[in-house]
C-alpha cells in the first residue's frame, strides 16, 4: 500500500482556505467544472468527479472519456465553450498524481499540488482520492469538502434482528463491520480524533458502552456504564468528556464521565422520579450540551451549560402533538438538527440556534436520526422513502438528496469528522 502524505508545495491561498476566485456567476448558480485526466487516471477522474457531484457545489460537466483524457496540452478554452468555470487537470507523477486547478476564463493554473497515490482505486487509496476531491473543493470555495469522510451505521437483518455497527465511505463504497458479530448495539458516535468509535452494546440486559479502536479493534468499557441501560453517548469536541443517557427505575438523565482519566461520573439533569431526559449532543466549544427532555409534557428540545446548569428550553410547542428527538450540533455550531414527529408525521427538522426558529427539511417518508456532515450544509439520515430503512444524504440548502447504497435496515448513522491520511 503506498504511503499517503498530505497535499505537497500547496500555495497558501489553499491551506488558508481562501477562495481562488472562480466565478461563481448569478447568485445560486452552480460554477461548471470539469475533471480531465491522463491515461491510466479514468478511475480516479471518476470517483472525483463523483465526489465533486455530491458536494452540491458544482456542476459537474459529463464528458465521453475521450473527450476529458488529455494527450498534450490541455485545452482549457475548448471547456470554457462547454460551460466550464474550472477545470481540474490530473496527470502521472513519480509515486503518485499532480493535480492542477485552472480558471476557465483566463487559461491560468490557480492551485496545484502533487499527492503519493495508489491509483488502484481500492480502500485507503480510495480515501486518498477522495482528500484530492477535498482540496478542490475548498480551492475553489474556501469551504470543507465532505468526500473523505466515513458514516457508522447500525444494520438490522432481513428478519429485523440486529447486524451490528458498520462503516461506510461517503459516497456508499467500502463497508466494513466494525462491531463484532452477534449480541445487540445502538447508538454508534465517532470520536473527534475519528479513529475510535463508541457504542453501546447489550450485555445481560445491560447497554454497557464502548470505546473501540478503528486501527486495532481493541474495546475499552466505559466504567460506570457496567449497570442499568447506557446510550446516546456524545463526546466532547476536544475529547476529554462523554455525556451520555442512563435509563432505570427512576427514569432517564444525563450523566457525564471524564473520559481521559475514565473516572468520575456525575449526573448532569434531575428534575424528578421518573423524568425523562435524554440524547445529548455537544456545542462546537464544548460548553453548552442540548438535549431531549420530557418536563414539558412531550419530548421537546432543551439546552444546558456543559456543567448541567442553566437548563432551558430551545423550542416552544403550540402543538401539543409535536415531539423532537435525536439532535445533533452542527459543527459551525449555528444550527441543530433533529427528528420530529407532528401528526403528519416524522420529519427531520433544523432549528437556527441564534434566531430560534425551526424549518422542517423532509417531507416524504418517515425520516429520523440525523448527523451533520463536516461542512455543516448535509446530513444523513435513515429515512423509509424506498420502502424500507435505508440512509440518505440532503443537502440542506438546495434539498437535493440521494441514497446511499447500504443494505436494507441500516439506521442511526453517525457521519464523521473529516479524515487525515493517518486515519484508519
């Protein structure tokens, strides 16, 4: 397997994330892009171009393979007439490719760089390629690309027994299994350094977390987790605290654990025997944690600073129908996203944290569980659309959307942060 390194001699517009100033056009209006490439590449120009595709940042023009393979010089202008605001040049290097982005309008190469690569187009040096998609991207727009990333996933058989935690690539290649096989899971969260997931996992009628490494699969049991019914474990942006729900006869709360010493478990909400609080999910600074809690009469949405204090509600429900499940901070942290169910059904929505108001994102089907990807525009979610629990991805600011293609019965996805070359 060749080693992978980041993106060599990128000019600082590019690792500063700045905009190389590609026309756009109209407001709204998708920049045409092309991906030409070298004999021997077609594969890796299609996966790019895939990858660009499913940003929703571009319009991606399709060419025969004849007419995107280059043979001499590249012939930026004969891409303009296509429509083309870029065009991305890839061509053989020792041990790799060198890329090059043009601007259509003028001829010019505005980034350029040269990455060690296995061009077999196959697990990690599929991932690589999907960091060059990334760096085109943010090229381009300054904004992170969300190619090289993985979702978690719980699968459920055909009979509707449990399969386990899965992995899957973003653009629907590449699943692995990453629980072992057998016994029951839910809840799986990545861990902000993205090569360890966590779990929940059944044990005697016990949810009993667990922290695995993705590189080695080695287990490590959160203590205090070994009794009563542990889930919807989240884990702080840096890393060093998990909050998670404990269910038992005296209800449902919130409890937090120091996850660097693996020690010291406090209960983070108590309003009463029998209440019902639950699913937290971190802020970006790791200050404020927002949840679910039913004080109100129905499941609703509530925020907390990160030490339980200052518990107070997000949304206010004339509907007395209306419950929010399964939030999840947005990364930029402006936004949290969540399931609700209303009489029409259960629909995944979006609360704009600053102005407090809410728009419903799906409209068909019954969708649920949604996570935010790294650019905080898509998320994923399992969504019942085709007829049977399969995930999808929307994007949250033009609505499309697609499938990804995982077997029938996956649900709770976790999508991940974005992946360095190092990661497993």
């Amino acid at each position: 397997m060749a080693v992978l390194v980041p993106l060599l001699a990128l000019p600082l517009a590019a690792q500063d994330g700045v905009r190389t100033g590609i026309s756009y056009g109209p407001p709204g209006v998708r920049p045409g892009i092309v991906v030409a490439a070298a004999a021997g590449l077609d594969s890796v120009r299609v996966i790019i171009e895939r990858d660009l595709t499913f940003s929703d940042r571009f319009e991606v023009i399709a060419l025969p393979d004849s007419s995107t393979r280059i043979t001499g010089a590249l012939q930026v202008g004969i891409y303009k007439l296509l429509g083309a605001a870029a065009v991305v040049e890839l061509q053989l290097a020792p041990g790799g490719i060198e890329i090059k982005l043009y601007d259509a309008s003028t001829g010019t190469v505005t980034q350029q760089g040269v990455r060690p690569l296995d061009r077999g187009g196959v697990g990690e040096s599929r991932m690589a390629i999907h960091r060059v998609s990334d760096e085109v991207v943010e090229w381009i727009t300054g904004a992170k690309g969300i190619a090289a990333t993985r979702i978690l996933f719980k699968l459920a058989k055909a009979d509707g027994t449990d399969d386990g935690i899965f992995r899957i690539d973003s653009d629907g290649q590449n699943m692995v299994r990453v629980s072992r096989a057998g016994g029951i899971t839910q809840s799986p969260v990545w861990h902000p350094d993205a090569t360890r997931v966590a779990y929940t996992e059944m044990r005697d009628h016990v949810g009993t977390i667990i922290l695995q490494s993705l590189a080695s699969g080695s287990r490590v049991t959160i203590p205090t987790t070994t009794t009563a019914q542990n889930y919807t474990a989240a884990i702080s942006p840096d890393g060093s605290r998990m909050a998670f729900t404990r269910s038992g006869e005296e209800g449902s709360d919130i409890y937090e654990v120091n996850l660097a010493q693996m020690c010291c478990v406090h209960r983070l909400t108590t309003v009463g025997r029998l209440a019902i609080n639950l699913s937290p999910t971190y802020s970006p600074d790791g200050k404020r944690i927002a949840f679910i809690s039913q004080r109100g009469g129905r499941p609703g949405l509530y925020v907390m600073d990160a030490d339980g204090s200052g518990q107070q509600a997000l949304i206010f429900d004339t509907d007395d129908t209306a419950e929010s499940q399964a939030p999840e901070w947005s990364p930029d942290g402006t936004k949290i996203v969540f399931h609700r169910d209303l009489a029409g059904g259960r629909q995944i929505n979006v609360l704009d944290v600053a102005r407090g108001t809410v728009r419903a994102l799906t409209s068909t089907g019954r969708n649920e569980d949604p996570s935010w990807a790294p650019d905080s525009r898509h998320v994923v979610f399992k969504s019942s659309r085709s007829g049977r629990d399969r995930l999808w991805v929307l994007d949250t600011e033009t609505s499309a959307s697609r499938q990804i293609s995982t077997p029938g019965g996956a649900r709770v996805p976790a999508w991940s942060p974005s992946l360095r070359a190092t990661t497993p």
